[in-house]
C-alpha cells in the first residue's frame, strides 16, 4: 500500500460501514485510506500525535477516529471537517482503546494500570470512570456488553460494561508468559488470547463453562517460538485469524479445534491484522515489532499493509462428522 509508514504499523482497524482502513504507527500518525474492491488502496487523510500511536478505534457511524499514544492522549478525530482534539489523558502511555456504540462512551486502558471511560461531549481530564485493574494494560477487546482486558501480570479481567466498575470475574491466564492480544467471541461467550510464548488459549466467560476452555500451540518454527502479536474474528463466521512474529498467519476453527489454512511466511513479522465489516478483505501488517529492540531495527526493510481477498471456504467453519 502507498504511504505506509516507514517505522512500523501498530494498529489496523477498518471502518465499521464502510472499506476505509486506519493504520496507527510508531511515526506518531494514523492514517486513512479507502479501500477498493480490486483492494488498491488510496490514501485519503492522515492526524498526527507527539508520540508514537499503539491503538485505533473507530465510532460507530465511520465518522470519527480515536487513538491511544504514548504521549498519555486519546485523540477524537473527525473525519469530516478532518479536525482532532484530545478526548481523555492517562498518565503513562495508553495501549488499548475502544468505542462503545451502545453507551457513547470512549474506553481507554493504560500503562498507568487503570481503565478509563470518556464522554466525548465532557473534559479530557475528567473520565466518567476511572476503574483500577492489577497491572499495566497489554491488551483489550469489547463487543458489548462484554468487555475483556489482559494485564502485565499474566491476569485476565472480564468486565460487564452494564456494571463496569468492578471485573464481573478475574483469573490468571494458561499461557505461561505474557498476554499480547485478546479478542472476543462473536457471541460474546468467551474470548481468544495468545501470548509471547506462540500459544493461544479459547476461554469462556462463564466458570460452567470452563471445560469448553483449551490452548494450542501456533506461531511456532521448530523450537523457536514467536509472539501472537494479533487475533481477528470474522463478522460472519466467527472463525479466526492469528498473526506473529513469525511473519505468518493461519484461519482457525475454534469449535472444530482445526486449522483452516495456513499462508506462506513474511519475512517480517506481522504487528496488527483486521477483517473490514464485510468478512471479505483482511488487512494484515508487515513491519518490525521492536521485540528484539531497536538495534535490530532496519529502516531499510520498511512495513507494508497487505489486503487479501477472503473466499467463503477459507473461513467456513468445518462440518461435524
């Protein structure tokens, strides 16, 4: 894609309505481009923060942008007069951030351990909540009600938004190391993570159902392991997507414990990866993940947002024998 950013892409997210994708990057930027059906891609805008960008949100509607920076900002971008402004503050770098359609309220998740809600109409620096949680933020995914974040400490906390202000239950992950991504069921009965360890883990929300619950291993090269860096339902199917360190990525059934397809390696790792609403393009990018710090950084080598056309029979659920 044309004006990918050079250091490396943290988030991707698609529009909600329509094939617009929004790429959030360690240059600071988050940036816009229209999708077409043949998947090129035309850069349309670009906003800016003071320090590199780790999550991207999109409303409801497709008309505003919010983004979470190290800068300790989450900025509201409107699309249409193309203005931003700071929408709610953190004190260390905000890693996570969602929009709740069914309560217009922000949701931020932080370095700084706390979980904060923003109304877009009140003060930066007055949350409508500020909820502390066991650790450092590392990731979160919410489909209302249903909200889920995973901490440093290796905690898993399951949140009902109707009552937020408290976990609705707790627990520590299987996964023996560190939680890297987190996503959510289409049905809202549970959830999937994967770690640094290239293990995922399929949990459920409910402890009655914790005999469903079972981990497997997946981003994985000999005895080399590498970081699940992104988890991807699809809109239609609920089969999904995982993408590593690796630099590949494979289609998953969860319910018939399958692998639906696995695609041929990148040389770089993969960072983030979406489907658009539709279920029939899935963006995934390529750049450095910094997992090896920055000596290991080669600007030469770049990142680059690949789109591949979705078929219905790479992401149908296998039939029961």
């Amino acid at each position: 894609m044309s004006n990918t950013p050079a250091e490396g892409v943290s988030s991707l997210v698609f529009s909600p309505v329509a094939n617009y994708l929004f790429a959030g990057s360690w240059n600071k930027s988050v940036s816009c481009w229209e999708i077409a059906s043949d998947g090129t891609a035309v850069a349309k805008a670009q906003m800016t923060h003071k320090e590199p960008v780790l999550c991207v949100a999109v409303s409801g509607d497709g008309k505003r942008v919010f983004s979470g920076s190290c800068d300790t900002t989450a900025k509201l971008w409107d699309l249409a007069s193309n203005q931003s402004s700071v929408i709610g503050t953190h004190q260390a770098p905000i890693k996570e951030i969602a929009w709740v359609n069914d309560i217009n309220q922000l949701v931020t998740g932080s370095w700084d351990k706390t979980i904060r809600y923003w109304d877009p109409r009140g003060s930066a620096e007055k949350p409508t909540a500020n909820i502390q949680v066991s650790e450092r933020v590392y990731c979160m995914d919410v489909r209302y009600p249903l909200q889920i974040v995973g901490t440093a400490n290796r905690q898993i906390h399951i949140f009902d938004l109707r009552n937020p202000m408290k976990p609705y239950r707790s627990f520590e992950s299987v996964l023996r190391y560190q939680t890297r991504c987190i996503s959510t069921f289409l049905d809202k009965t549970g959830f999937a993570y994967g770690s640094i360890e290239g293990r995922c883990a399929i949990s459920h929300v409910e402890e009655k159902d914790n005999g469903k619950n079972f981990a497997f291993k997946c981003h994985r090269i000999g005895d080399d392991v590498y970081a699940v860096n992104s988890i991807s339902f699809h809109p239609k199917y609920g089969t999904f997507a995982t993408c590593g360190s690796d630099g590949s990525w494979f289609f998953w059934d969860k319910d018939a414990k399958q692998r639906l397809k696995q695609y041929e390696r990148n040389e770089q790792s993969i960072t983030s990866s979406c489907f658009n609403y539709q279920g029939t393009i899935f963006a995934y990018a390529v750049s450095y993940d910094w997992s090896k710090g920055a000596e290991f950084y080669d600007p030469k080598k770049g990142s680059q947002i690949y789109m591949h056309a979705v078929s219905d029979p790479e992401v149908q659920p296998r039939k029961s024998n």
